[in-house]
C-alpha cells in the first residue's frame, strides 16, 4: 500500500513515518513531499492510497492540495496531520474531501484508529 506524507518539516516527516511504523503499518510503501506543489506531482505520479498532509505550508496549503486533487476527481484517502485543530477548520476538511484528522502532538494509537477506520471503508 503506497502513502505520501506531505509536510515542509523535514523532522515532522520523519516523526509521521516513525509513528506510523509504531502504529503497526511497517509494511506500506511511503513516500514523502516536501511542500504542496510536489505532494500535487506525486499524487499524479505515484497513486498513492493514501495522503497525510499539513495544513500550513509555504506555496500551497494542505486544503489547497486536497481542493485542487478533488477537482481533478482524484478521490485518494486524504488526511491532515496539523497542528491547527479549530472546528471550523475541521468543517472546511471535511467538506473538501477529507476523510480524517489527527492533530499534533499525536500518538502511534491514534494514528492506528484513523487509519484502520479509512482502511475498513
């Protein structure tokens, strides 16, 4: 299973990565985007499963990314990893497309309980 994580923090890349292994995913296929105009590319060049993204990023924001991918009709599992956790935001992706949410500081648990819950659907 192929996953992108897209974050401008190289060290929030690695965390994400990390934690996913501890969450029991050791076997997916990741890849990482630096910001929101290559995370755009990867998703059209690699097919992704799934997408973790931030929210805040220079150049394109997370909700940018998800608006343009949905545009296009690309309907890839789609989750923010932010530090931003406002109703209103989570509203916003919700309505964007986005199919979960997990607010930093995160634990291997709840990324275990978001990822089973999008997988099973």
């Amino acid at each position: 299973m192929r996953l992108l994580i897209v974050d401008d923090s190289k060290s929030m890349r690695l965390i994400i990565k990390r934690t996913i292994g501890q969450a029991g995913f050791d076997n997916m296929e990741i890849t990482e985007a630096v910001d929101g105009e290559d995370a755009i590319e990867k998703i059209a060049d690699i097919n992704p499963h799934i997408v973790l993204c931030d929210w805040n990023m220079p150049g394109k924001t997370g909700i940018e990314v998800l608006r343009i991918i949905r545009e296009a009709g690309n309907k890839v599992l789609f989750g923010f990893v932010t530090s931003e956790s406002t109703d209103a935001m989570r509203e916003t992706a919700k309505e964007a497309g986005a199919q979960f949410y997990i607010t930093k500081p995160f634990t291997p648990e709840k990324f275990g309980e978001q990822l089973n819950s999008v997988l099973k659907t």
